[in-house]
C-alpha cells in the first residue's frame, strides 16, 4: 500500500496517506470520527486503553499508537452498535482490531502471496460464509489464510447452523461475526461473495468469485444439511484450485 501511496511512512511506521482518507474515509484508519457519538465504552473504556498499548508495542514497527488507538475505538464501535451482550466486547475488540492491523500490514507488503488468503463474506457472517471458512480450514489447515465478513453481520453464529457444523466436527473452526472492512479486502487475493457482492470493495489484482449458495440462516435442519452439502462441494473445489491438497 505504500507503493501506491495508501500509507505513507512514519519513522518506521505506517500511517494513512491523505489519498488513502480520501479514497476510504474513515475505513483507512477505522470509523472513529464518524462513530465518536456512537456506543458509550463506559466501564469498557480501561481496557480498551489497555488493548490499544498492548497492540502498540506488538504492531510498533508499523503503526503509531494515535493509528493503533483509532483502530481499536472503532472496531469496538463496529462490534457495540451490534452486539446483545456486552460482557465480552473488549475481548473480541482486542481480536478484531489485531485482525484488521494485520490484514493492513500484509496489504502493504509487496512480497506478500495474496494467492493464500481467502475471504469468504455473506450478508450476516452467521450462516454462509462461516460454512464455507469452517470447511475450508478443515481441509486446507494453516496452508491458507481463511476470513469471514459480513455486509450487516448479526450478533452470533445461526443455532441450527452451528448444530450442523457439530454433527461434522467443525464447529470449533468458525468465529464471531464480524463487519466487512476495507483492509481485509486489500489483504485477500481471493475474495468469495454470497448473496453480498455489490458489498465488497473492488481491489485491483484480486479474484472475486460469486457463488450462488441459498441463505441458511432461519431454516429447518434438513435444508441447512444440504446447504452445507452445496458449499462444501465448491469449498473442495477451490482448494484445488489453489492447489493446497
């Protein structure tokens, strides 16, 4: 990103360029502007201090800790406006936030293989696209990176979905749902939509597959059964694709 101007260099760090602010506005360094007056941190505001230190020293070599701080606000105003539970925001704060650093920091590595890292994103991040993830790391293990996003996610994981992915021994393997953002674009070379394409930023130099998948959230078990049959069938297939068999 710093070869085209996304991030200009700090010392030894990163920090946004104007045309980066410019062309993503707040999603190049968070939505904290725009999302000050959102959710009130309240008793949570301690530990996010102490979630963006920790980040500071472990990202030190790339971001300041004003861009660190930022990061961290505004994925805990991502994941507040949505959340029904608060009691474990600022633990999943200090994970998505290490999440979307990293991801900045592999979109601006040049000698960084995109070819790896697979982003799967549906409407709510709870039916589809955490399928897909939850199968794909069952078969490919660490030799792709997998991410899962959503357009609108909901709070949790869908019960008859992660009933599904019980009975097949991949529960473990998905994750919270989260919002799509920009950076995790950037840092996916192939990008996988489903029923949310219009949703993804457009990132030069990367592959975009639509698949046509019906939307198993809400629906009784054997229907959810069958859409897991589907998905894991193209799921199979991608990974030859990517020939990490």
């Amino acid at each position: 990103m710093a070869r085209v101007g996304l991030l200009i260099v700090d010392g030894v760090r990163y920090r946004p360029s104007a045309d980066a602010l410019a062309r993503f506005g707040g999603s190049a360094v968070g939505h904290t502007a725009a999302s000050a007056a959102g959710v009130d941190p309240g008793d949570h505001g301690r530990l996010l201090r102490r979630i963006a230190e920790d980040l500071a020293r472990e990202y030190a070599d790339h971001f300041a800790p004003e861009t660190i701080s930022e990061f961290v606000m505004d994925s805990y105003q991502l994941l507040a406006s949505r959340a029904t539970v608060r009691v474990h925001l600022p633990a999943l704060t200090a994970r998505f936030a290490a999440e979307r650093l990293t991801a900045l920091v592999q979109a601006a590595d040049a000698d960084h293989d995109f070819r790896r890292d697979v982003l799967f994103v549906c409407v709510r991040n709870a039916g589809r696209s955490q399928i897909a993830a939850a199968l794909m790391r069952s078969v490919a293990g660490d030799r792709l990176r997998v991410r899962t996003a959503g357009s609108l996610p909901a709070a949790r994981v869908d019960p008859v979905v992660r009933s599904e992915l019980v009975r097949r021994g991949v529960a473990g393997l998905t994750e919270f749902p989260r919002p799509l953002t920009s950076e995790v674009v950037r840092a996916s070379g192939v990008v996988v939509t489903m029923g949310c394409g219009d949703a993804c930023p457009v990132v030069p130099g990367r592959r975009y597959v639509d698949w046509q998948v019906a939307d198993p959230v809400g629906r009784p078990a054997g229907e959810v059964r069958r859409i897991v049959e589907d998905i894991s069938t193209r799921v199979q297939g991608l990974v030859r694709e990517l020939d990490v068999c």
